[in-house]
C-alpha cells in the first residue's frame, strides 16, 4: 500500500523520434500531394490553431499537432535566418 502523505511524481514523456524540422518537411509534402499551398495551410493552422488547416492525408495532421504552434515559428524563423546569413 501506498503512503498517502507522500506526492506521486509522474513524468510524461516526449515523443523525440521525430525533430520538428521533420515534421514541417512530412506536413509540406502531404499538403503538396493534396494540391493545396502548403506555406497558406501552415500559416493558417499557426495563426489560428485550427488544425483543418493541414490535411489528414499521410498522417500529416496528427504529426503537427504533435509539435507546439510556437516551437513551428522558431524552427521556421531558424531555417531563415540560417539561409539568410550564407546569402550575405
């Protein structure tokens, strides 16, 4: 039996088989199979959190909805700054 007097940990574990780069990558590609624009989809689901934005297609969906909205920006951001920097 279990001391009620002492507090239960509980850790819930990160899913990090995948990187968020991947994920943007698999969303964009399922969004380009469906025909739609992938860049407008993404930025629609970003701004708004709607997840209809991206299709179900390939699982593409569930996979960005695996990552947060913000942690999209900054991989996204970070991929721009990092291409703008060997153009200069």
């Amino acid at each position: 039996m279990k001391d009620v007097n002492q507090t239960q940990y509980f850790k819930v574990t990160s899913d990090n088989s995948i990187s968020v780069k991947e994920i943007i990558e698999l969303v964009y590609k399922a969004l380009s199979e469906k025909g739609y624009n992938p860049v407008n989809q993404i930025v629609g689901y970003i701004m708004s959190g709607d997840p209809t934005f991206i299709t179900s297609h390939n699982n593409a969906r569930s996979l960005i909805m695996k990552v947060e909205r913000d942690e999209l920006v900054e991989e996204l951001l970070r991929e721009y700054i990092k291409r703008k920097a060997w153009e200069d």
